[in-house]
C-alpha cells in the first residue's frame, strides 16, 4: 500500500512539474508573439514621440504629457516583460536576443523620456525625440524582419 501510495505522488509531483515547464511555442507562434511585442513597444514610442512634438509646440500641457509617456513606458515595459518570458524555439534563438535587446532598449529610452519630463528638463527632449525617431524605425525594421522565418545558414550555401 505504502509503495503505491508513493508511485502515485510521484507520477503526480512529475506531472505537476511538466506543467510548470515553459510552453516552447513553434516558429510561426513564436514570430506572432514576437510581431506584437514589437508592434506594442512601437505605438508606445511614436505616441511618446507625438507627445513630445505637441509639447515643444505649446499644444499639450504638461500633466497631459507626463501622464502619456508614464502610460507608454508602462506598456511598453509590460510588453518588453511579457514576450522576454516566452520560450522561443531552437531556430529563433538568435533572433529572440535581437528582439528582446530592441525592445528593453526602447523600453529604456521611454523611461528616459518620462525622466526629463516629469524633471521637466526640456533641454534633453530635442535629443530624446531625435533618439524616438530612431527608436521607431528599428521598430520598424525589426517589424519587417519578423514577417519572414530566419534565413537558414546551412541552406543558403546549398
């Protein structure tokens, strides 16, 4: 009885842990994930960047502009988060360390900006609307990348 009683703890506590295992999505899945994620931490960066040229224009106040870029360096920080924490399957390896750097990248930029702007050193906001500029088109060249599988090196040489 004591026996039995022990192979089925153990089959439950195996069980347990594989449910506790990282889900490894497949690429197509996986590359999904990774659009949104990019998309997500993208619109947060242009709005900032909007938000920013309003603001250099007198058009916004400035508890509307502190409330925007500490909302789109939420999401985007959320974003970043959530999609460095989904496994990504042997062949996008690679490409999951190029999207995670881009995105905690842009995810750092944005709580540069709310910084400045909460500090209200509008000095540093010519720069860092220049810096979002950038920001936003690596986005979107990532974005571009993604939409296609990696390229295979071992069947590019054949």
């Amino acid at each position: 009885m004591k026996c039995r009683l022990r192979s089925v703890v153990a089959v439950a506590l195996v069980v347990v842990a594989a449910a506790c295992a990282p889900r490894t999505p497949g690429e197509d899945s996986w590359r999904e994930d990774a659009l949104r994620a990019v998309s997500e931490v993208r619109s947060s960066v242009q709005v900032t960047r909007v938000a920013l040229e309003q603001a250099s224009d007198d058009r916004l106040f400035d508890r509307y502009l502190q409330t925007m870029v500490v909302d789109a360096e939420g999401a985007a920080g959320a974003s970043a988060e959530k999609f460095a924490g989904f496994q990504p399957p042997r062949s996008e390896r690679e490409r999951y360390d190029a999207v995670t750097g881009q995105l905690d990248a842009a995810a750092g930029l944005l709580s540069d900006v709310r910084i400045a702007v909460v500090s209200g050193n509008e000095g540093q906001l010519p720069e860092l609307l220049t810096q979002l500029r950038d920001a936003a088109q690596s986005l979107e060249q990532l974005d571009h990348d993604l939409r296609h599988p990696p390229e295979d090196p071992a069947g590019a040489s054949s």
